[in-house]
C-alpha cells in the first residue's frame, strides 16, 4: 500500500490542524458521526406519541445503542474490502474503531443510569428490576443488558493510551469480553442481532481470508538475538511475502501465548521475504519479556533448529509508505530508541531512491537513553552517510548522563553522539534556515511525549516561508 499523498496518509499538516489534533477531515467525520447518533435519538425518541418519562428517555438511548454496535464493529476487520474499497486505509479505521467505541460506552452507561433511575421511581419494581432474568414487558431481559453494560464498561476502561501501551496483553484480553457482551445484548433485546449481524459477518470473513494467507505462506524463525538495552532482534522468512517500508506486521508465537497477536514495524526494505523486527521488552513478565527470555535461552540455536524449537505466524502487512513525506527536498527524522526501527528503512528506501544530482537534504536525530543503544542501527546509519555523505546529517543523542570516564567511547563509525537531551525547536529552526524549500518532511517515531515536542516546535516553527508537514509512524491502539 503506497500512500499516493496527504489524503490518505496520517500526516498532521500545521495548515490543516484542528484544536484537538485531528486533520480537518477527520474532525468532520466525527462530527457527522455524532449527528447522526443525535439525529437517530431523537428519531427514537419522538416518533410514539407517549407522555415524557425516564423510560422514554432510556427506551432511545438503548436503541441508540444498537446504532453504535452496528458501527463500531464494521472498522475491526484488518483487511476489509470495504474499507479498501472506498480508499480508507486499516490505521484511519481503527482509529475511528476507537472513536464510535467511546460512544459505545458512553451510550451504554447513559442507559443503563436512565433504566436506573426510571425503575427507582416505578414503586412496584424498583432497584432490583435492573437484574430479573424473567422478561420485563414480554420481551426484555434485564440482567443479561447489565452484564453486557459491565462487559462493555470493562472494556472502554482497559483501551486508555496508557493500558494499551504499557499493558497491551490486558488490553487484548479484555477486548474479548466484548463476545459476552454482543451476545447478551442479543439475548436482552433480540432486535440488537440484527444491527450486530453485519459487522460479525465482515469480521469472520477477515479472519477466514487471514487464516489463508497465513497458510498459503508458513513463516520460519530464522535469527532471535538478544541486543543491548534490553531489545530483541527477530528475523522472520516468508517466501513470497512483499512489502514496503513505513509498514508493520502482527506476530504471534504460539510457545509464549496462543492468541496473542502484536504489531512491530518492519525494519527492513529487503523485497526477498525476509522481516526483520527490532522488539522492546515492555515490562518483567510481559510477552516481550518472555520473548526477551526465550531468545537469550536460544541464542546459540541455528536458523533450523530454532525453526523447529519456536512457531511463528506473521498477519500482514498494513500501513501505507508516507510517500508524499518522502518527496521533499528537505526530510527530518526523529527517533526515540526503539522508534528507530519505523524510520530507518525510509531513510534506506530514500538512499536506494535518490539521484545522484540531488540537492535534497536529509537530516536523522536519533534520541537512545543509553550509548550502547546506538549500536542497534550504526549499521545501516554508517552506509547510508557514506552514500549520501554531507547531504546526510546523522545527530545521535544519549539523554541519560554518562561520563565518559567510565568506558564510554565514541561509536567506531565516527557519527557524533551529544550527551544531553536534544532541543528539538533548535534543530528544526537549524533546519528551516537551511532548507532551500518552502516545504519540509518531518517523520517521528517513539515516545509520544518525544513525538509532541517534536510536533510543538514544528508547530512554532511553520509559517510562510516554511511548513512542516509531520507524520508519525505510531500504532495508535
């Protein structure tokens, strides 16, 4: 998937930014999604005639509900033909996933307060009308919507930022409750199946059409080494498997968690069916902790045996190439340690890409807490200044203090490392000085708080001489 420009790519342009971060685009399809929730509201609301009540109030917010399981669940698909269809790419669905699943919970908990309130003031069922099994007017099962309602609030409180980052084996799981909770909003309101039906059948056939290309082409591990700073290099070959660099990959090891599925960038552009994933241990116990673990057990093992001892399974690729970010004649990147790994093979995909007679410029600042951190990418950062030599400026950053005193030597390769923190809003005005184009490609990948300072002083920075135009190679989920 080749992103043909900033319409479908997920760049935040300082010409076309919103209050709240989103692109204008963006902000009008939430907007006009939460018309449409309003619109649908009070259609249910007033079209019978009956006196105004809380069970009024609650009746609509309920079949609201059913408005937003229909949506919510039509983005999940990884590799919908619906979506490609109509040009929206797997990051721009999700995203929205995200968004209509707020709503979701939102309306959930609105209902289920408005039943509350609406059986404490009926005398002859009260509170504990919210849990009878036994149909309420013929047809509702109450205690099956409470626990769907519970289901529901479990989930929306396990996908805030920091969960899904630092917690995602929680986050992952707990999203399966939303199976219980589809299936008991079934069963407390039969209508609910048909509002759900679709979305369901997308999904299955997502899954089916993943199975089969996971099968038409079985990966092998082939490398798993442990690095310094507590990173994992996997290598991966799957014949016949093609993709461009900027995208990732889901993995899955069978040995460390049957159903757990991650996504890591692809960090490298080799077209031959070889994926190498660069994998920071998130925390002791973690998955890739315990892929941390497994690889330092298995490090003397060959490509076969190591095929034979660890299954992998590999679902991709997704993401699209920022290829209008790629196409200035000035490119910043801004890595924060593992972050490196999403930026890069875009820097290699521009060294193989690059014309000789090119007055492009490109500069790479690379933030690691440690020293010995660098040592992850020297390699290709070496060959790709010896190639492109002045036109290339590589500026390392270690934010941990560290004397030199104390065994740290300058990396071999001679690329210069600063012992500080990088000052982001200098090096961009370094840059909009130097730059001989109005327009200027801005790339980050790693810590979000890194990647806001990163868009903060790019956001001061742009004016009419000079605009930023900022991609962020970030999983948002």
């Amino acid at each position: 998937q080749i992103d043909p420009g900033p319409r479908n790519s997920s760049s935040r342009s300082f010409r076309l930014q919103c209050l709240l971060g989103y692109t204008w685009g963006d902000a009008l399809l939430r907007c006009a999604y939460v018309l449409l929730l309003g619109g649908w509201f009070w259609f249910q609301y007033t079209k019978k005639p009956s006196p105004v009540s809380m069970m009024k109030f609650a009746k609509a917010l309920g079949k609201l509900l059913y408005l937003n399981l229909l949506v919510v669940l039509l983005p999940v698909s990884r590799s919908s033909f619906l979506f490609s269809l109509i040009g929206i790419s797997y990051k721009k669905a999700n995203e929205f996933h995200q968004f209509s699943g707020t709503c979701t919970v939102v309306v959930a908990l609105l209902h289920g307060l408005a039943m509350l309130l609406a059986y404490l003031g009926d005398p002859e069922r009260g509170f504990w009308a919210l849990f009878y099994w036994t149909p309420v007017h013929g047809k509702v099962h109450n205690l099956a919507g409470a626990v769907a309602g519970a289901c529901l609030l479990t989930v929306g409180l396990t996908s805030f930022p920091y969960i899904r980052r630092l917690k995602f084996e929680l986050f992952q799981f707990a999203h399966f409750l939303f199976i219980p909770a589809v299936i008991l909003s079934c069963l407390h309101v039969r209508k609910a199946s048909l509002y759900v039906l679709p979305g369901l059948v997308l999904y299955a056939m997502d899954l089916v059409n993943r199975a089969r290309l996971s099968l038409m082409a079985p990966a092998s591990l082939i490398a798993l080494n442990p690095l310094p700073g507590g990173l994992t290099k996997v290598v991966i070959c799957k014949p016949g498997f093609r993709f461009k660099p900027g995208q990732h990959v889901f993995v899955n090891l069978p040995a460390l968690s049957f159903f757990q599925w991650h996504p890591f960038s692809v960090a490298t552009t080799a077209e031959d069916g070889l994926l190498s994933l660069y994998i920071k241990r998130q925390g002791k116990g973690s998955w890739t902790d315990r892929l941390g673990r497994t690889a330092e057990r298995l490090a003397e093992f060959g490509p076969q045996e190591l095929d034979r001892a660890v299954r992998v399974l590999v679902d991709g690729p997704y993401g699209c190439t920022p290829t209008s970010h790629l196409s200035y004649d000035t490119t910043v990147f801004v890595a924060g340690g593992s972050g490196a790994s999403g930026l890069v093979p875009l820097l290699e995909h521009l060294v193989q890409h690059w014309a000789s007679n090119s007055k492009r410029q490109i500069v790479f600042v690379w933030c690691c807490r440690a020293h010995d951190q660098h040592s992850w990418f020297l390699e290709p950062l070496d060959a790709a200044k010896k190639s492109l030599g002045d036109r290339l400026n590589v500026r390392l950053f270690v934010t941990t203090p560290m004397l030199l005193e104390d065994g740290v030597k300058p990396h071999p390769v001679g690329l210069p490392v600063v012992f500080a923190r990088p000052n982001f809003y200098d090096i961009l005005l370094e840059v909009k000085r130097s730059s001989s184009s109005r327009d200027v490609g801005l790339l980050t990948c790693g810590p979000t708080s890194m990647m806001d300072s990163v868009d903060e002083a790019a956001h001061r920075l742009t004016d009419h001489s000079c605009w930023f135009h900022s991609h962020r190679q970030a999983f948002s989920w």
